[in-house]
C-alpha cells in the first residue's frame, strides 16, 4: 500500500515537473545572451546608474504605451549583478512564473481540500502545462519581456492575498494586495486593470456593510491616485487611436478574439472561432456563478433590516428579492463557501479578457496576421484559460455527476495533447530561425569590424539590424557596455587569407579571371557555403570585404539547406550550411575591386577566408551616365 502510494506521488510529480523542465531545455538549447531590440536603449540608463547621474525619471519615462518602472530597476539591478548577461533576466522570468503557479496551486488547494483531488491535480497540471508552455516562445528567449509574467504574478498574488489568507486582518490583506497592484501598474498599462478586477475579492472579505464601502471606496481612491501618477507626462510614441473600434469594429473584435485563441492554435480563422469557444465558455460560468450568488438564501433573513432602510420587495423571475438582500448580494455579503471560490477565477478571467481588449485597441490596425506572429500577447491570453480550467472544475464538483467528470478528463487531454503539438511546432520553427538568433551574438563580439554600410545600416539580413533596427544604438550600447567592462570587443584580430583546412566557397557567381561589370544602382547577388571543419560549433555569419580592406560592408546568415555538403562531409551537421546574399552596388567603391568572404572563428578570434573571391568593376549609375 504504501509502495503504491509513493508510486503514484512519484508519478504525480513528475507531471508537475515535466512543464517546467522542458521549458528549461528549452531556453538551455536556445536563449542567447546577446541584447535585442528594446534592450539597447537600457544602456543609457546603466551608464548614468554608473556615473552617479541616474534620476527617478530616467525609470519613470514612457516606453511605448507603458510605464516599466519596476521592469528597468529589475534589469538594472540583474545587469549590474551580472555584467548584463540577459539570461538573468530570462531566469528571473522564469522564478516569477513558478511563483505564479504556486501561488495558483495553493489557491485551488483551498477549494478541494478535502475532496476531488483527481480534478485538483488534473486542473493543476494542466494549469503548470499552459503557464510554461513554449507558445510564449517570445517572452522566453527576449528577457527584456520580463513585465509580462512580472505583470500576472502582481495579479495572481494580490488574489491570493485577498482571498486565501483569511487568518490576516482585512487592512492587512487589502494593503499587502494593494502593494502588488501598484508593482504591477508601473510594470505594464495592463497593471492598473488589477485594481478594477480585484473589487469583488475586496467586496468579499466579511465585514458590515459600512466596512465594505470604507474598504471599496479607499481601493477605487488607490486606483485613481495610480492613474494620475501614472498620467504624469505622459507621451506614448504612438498616439491612441480611441476610436478605431468605431471605425472598424470588425477588426478589433476579430484581433480580440484571436488573441484570445493564440495560446491553443496559431491559424487566423481557427484562433478566432477557439477565441470565441473560450469567451463564450467565461460568459457562460460567469452567468452560472453570478447568478447562483445574487439568489442565494443561505445564512439570510427574509425580515432583516438595512441601515434604516424599510424592507420592500420586487419580483425577479418569480422569485421575491427584498432590498436588504439585493444590498448583500451586491457587496457580496455573507457568500458560502462554493460560492465565494469562483471569484478568483472569475477575476483572473476578467483581467485576461481586457487585458486583451486593450491589446486589440492598440495592435489591431496591423492586421490579424500580427497577432499570429506575437506569441508574447499569449502571456496574458492564458489566465483566461486558467480561469477556465478551475471554473470547470468547481462546476464539476458542484454536479457530482460521473459524466461531468469524464468530459473534464477528455477536455483536459485534448488540451495537453494541443500543448505538446504546439510545443514540437515551437521548437522547429526556433531551430530553423535559431541562426539568426546566435549571429546577433557573433555580430556583436565583431562589432568593430562592421563597416558602417548602406547594407549594414538599412539591410533586413543586416546582422546589426537583427539585434535593432536603429544600428547607432546598437554600436552606442556597444562602446558602453565596453566602458562599463562588461563586454570585450576585439581589435586587432588576425586575417587567414589562406587557411590550411577549407572552409567553405563563394560559388556564385561563378568566378572568371575577368572582372563583372556591374552598374552602382544594380543589385549584386552572392551565394556560397560555409563550415567549420573540425565539425564543431558552425558559422553562423559570412562577412565580406572588398579589395585589402580588413572590415567588412555586409554579412550573410548561414541557414540554407546543403545536404549535398552534408553528404560529401558525411556528417548531418553541415546540413545548412549554404548562405545567400543581395545587395546593392553603391556599397562598393566604383572602379575595380575585389569581394572575399569570411567566417569568424570565435575560439582562435580570427577571420578565415572562403575559398575564391569575385573580381568586379564598378560603374557609375545608370541615372549620373544618362545625366553626362
């Protein structure tokens, strides 16, 4: 007996663990330590923070739509700590979504304590499945995302404070919950929803009714008070636009709905139809509860008195409502014990649903197709579900009907079954882009070699683009990362103009003892491959020079299929190893020059040249020849 009952603890905790352990697979396999986007303009911040000259309003500032506060003095705080390695920040990330599952955990555990653990554990694991499921893959691997699971940990905190804490005195309760409201306003815009959607859980705590409205009208003050604050100067980037919902209402509903469905499915139509099936499902519990809250007679005096107030009755749907009751109901007074546990949930749902209201207002305008790509909106989209899971849950409990329990068991299996497909489909897709990703690494290390070319500055396939579009932040980050001593950017690294080991080729064009004649205003393609070959970590970058110059005007990402390569080389691990890049003349002298290709070998620090390289003579434009 008590082998079997270890056997199956065991079991059930290898469940709860698997999630998270596969989310760190992941990251292991994947995140790279390289800033990206957003994150260089932090820089400026940690050169003022190491000068002394820091303000509360460099952490303050607007960015984008938000406020991230808390999010800079975090990353700020991990920076320093760790010389601006970023998987602090994804470790962090991590940390603040284990507490969020177990602050869940122990909320639920209070609803089925001592009952139904089979739907306890199954809403619990499918629960930890979903919050470290890889269709976040974005907020995962980009650490500066930090605020979207710091955001939900404020939230689900706050509710557990509220609610599951009840050996606390109500002030306490309200001022820690308050506290994580205000972490998480100046964390995200989405933070300030916490306050609106926590006024039930406030309105639940027993007390009379003068102390609720004390206690409801102190709350709504803190809500106002954070907006007003918040409003300080405030200046997004990119104006509201309030009214789009007016003028294409069609397409803000179907961005909303498709937000909604993202965590489940990554196709227009079929997100749209789960989102609805999702909103739908919260519509209809929320009803269900609602309504079994406001008829409720337990604990309840027909003849009890209101504060005054002469007791008067009306008819509801054939039933007789006194005031004094509908005046309970309202501030939630006297609920039992069933009843009272649907609300977190019911809060949580809440939030994610105008969570993702306010997304939709401000990201519809690019289209449905956006939202497909931005898993990091799915972040938020999952507490709908998660709301979802416990509210079928207690729904199940309440019917005490085998068949209920059945289709719980079937949904939650289908529902896991999803998670582990879009798991697989997240992983290939991050394998196939994943070159990209570490070239952001290597271009970084290189950065004193990169010309400051057309290609190099505009280019998509730019490897300082990769990392920021505005490429003077990435090089101002740089020299201050560099001064900070947090990064070393070689100088005087070695050319191997004829290394003893090949390489790889530049094979297209083909190379002829005659210069290619080509016009400034004309593009100029170039194809090729490229390897290690002692078979260790691959090049993920081609770089090319022009004539002896020893930097480089352009770049190519090595993630082409070459299994002829790999054939040849008899080993898989050349099996993308072909590269291909465009660009326009102008970013050569004109006159006659010569184009090499390079790999860099991280290990050695040294540029290896390719096999063969492309003579080519430069002409004036086609425009300045029909100007002379």
């Amino acid at each position: 007996m008590q082998n079997t009952f270890s056997g199956t603890k065991i079991l059930l905790l290898i469940f709860y663990i698997f999630p998270v352990l596969l989310l760190l697979w992941f990251l292991g396999n994947f995140s790279v330590n390289v800033p990206y986007w957003d994150q260089w303009r932090l820089t400026s911040i940690f050169e003022r923070v190491a000068e002394g000259n820091a303000t509360f309003f460099d952490f303050f500032t607007v960015h984008g739509h938000h406020r991230i506060l808390i999010p800079k003095l975090i990353i700020t705080a991990l920076a320093f700590a760790t010389k601006w390695n970023t998987q602090a920040e994804i470790i962090c990330s991590v940390i603040f979504v284990i507490i969020t599952f177990f602050t869940i955990y122990k909320i639920a555990e209070i609803q089925f304590k001592s009952q139904n653990q089979n739907i306890l554990h199954i809403a619990n694991i499918l629960s930890c499945l979903f919050l470290f499921s890889l269709v976040q893959h974005q907020n995962w691997l980009w650490g500066f995302t930090i605020f979207w699971f710091l955001t939900n940990l404020c939230l689900i905190v706050a509710v557990y404070f509220i609610y599951a804490l009840e050996n606390l005195s109500a002030k306490t309760r309200i001022f820690i919950a308050a506290i994580f409201c205000l972490i998480g306003s100046f964390t995200l815009i989405q933070g300030l929803l916490s306050w609106l959607v926590l006024i039930p859980l406030i309105l639940s705590i027993e007390g009379k009714v003068k102390q609720k409205i004390s206690r409801l009208s102190i709350w709504i003050l803190l809500f106002i008070i954070s907006c007003i604050v918040y409003a300080i100067n405030f200046n997004p980037i990119r104006e509201p636009k309030p009214f789009l919902f007016t003028e294409k209402p069609f397409l803000i509903i179907n961005y909303f709905l498709a937000v909604l469905g993202l965590p489940l499915v990554r196709l227009p139509i079929l997100a749209i139809l789960t989102g609805l099936i999702l909103l739908s499902g919260f519509l209809f519990f929320t009803y269900y509860f609602l309504r079994k809250i406001l008829f409720q007679k337990e604990s309840q005096e027909l003849g009890r008195k209101s504060y005054g107030a002469e007791t008067m009755s009306r008819q509801f749907r054939g039933k007789i409502i006194s005031i004094p009751e509908t005046l309970d109901a309202l501030l939630l007074t006297n609920l039992d014990f069933s009843s009272k546990a649907t609300i977190p949930w019911l809060t949580i749902g809440t939030f994610s649903l105008i969570s993702a209201v306010s997304i939709s207002v401000g990201r519809a305008e690019y289209g449905i197709e956006n939202a497909m790509i931005s898993s990091r909106y799915t972040t938020t989209s999952i507490l709908l579900i998660i709301s979802l899971i416990y509210l079928l849950a207690l729904f199940v409990q309440e019917q005490q009907k085998q068949k209920y329990l059945s289709i719980y068991k079937i949904l939650a299996a289908l529902m896991t079954g999803i998670i582990m497909i879009n798991s697989v489909s997240v992983v290939r897709n991050i394998k196939l882009s994943f070159p990209y990703m570490e070239s952001r690494k290597e271009c970084l290390e290189i950065i004193n070699y990169l010309a400051d070319s057309e290609f190099i500055k505009t280019s998509p396939d730019s490897c300082l683009v990769l990392m920021n579009g505005k490429t003077w932040l990435v090089r101002q980050g740089a020299e201050i990362m560099a001064k900070l001593g947090w990064r070393e950017f070689p100088q005087n690294l070695e050319f191997i103009q004829q290394p003893k080991q090949n390489y790889g080729y530049l094979d297209n064009p083909q190379t002829s003892a005659k210069p290619l004649i080509i016009k400034g205003d004309e593009s100029l393609s170039l194809g090729g491959w490229a390897i290690r070959p002692d078979r260790k970590k691959q090049p993920n970058l081609v770089l090319f020079s022009s004539g002896e110059n020893e930097y480089f005007f352009a770049n190519a990402i090595v993630n082409l299929e070459s299994n002829d390569i790999a054939t040849i080389m008899k080993s898989k691990i050349y099996s993308r190893a072909r590269w291909k890049v465009k660009f326009l003349a102008k970013s050569l002298p004109v006159g006659e020059t010569v184009i090499k290709a390079w790999v860099y070998n991280s290990n050695k620090q040294e540029f290896v040249k390719l096999n063969d390289e492309l003579k080519l003579r430069v002409e004036g434009s086609s425009e300045d020849n029909n100007n002379f």
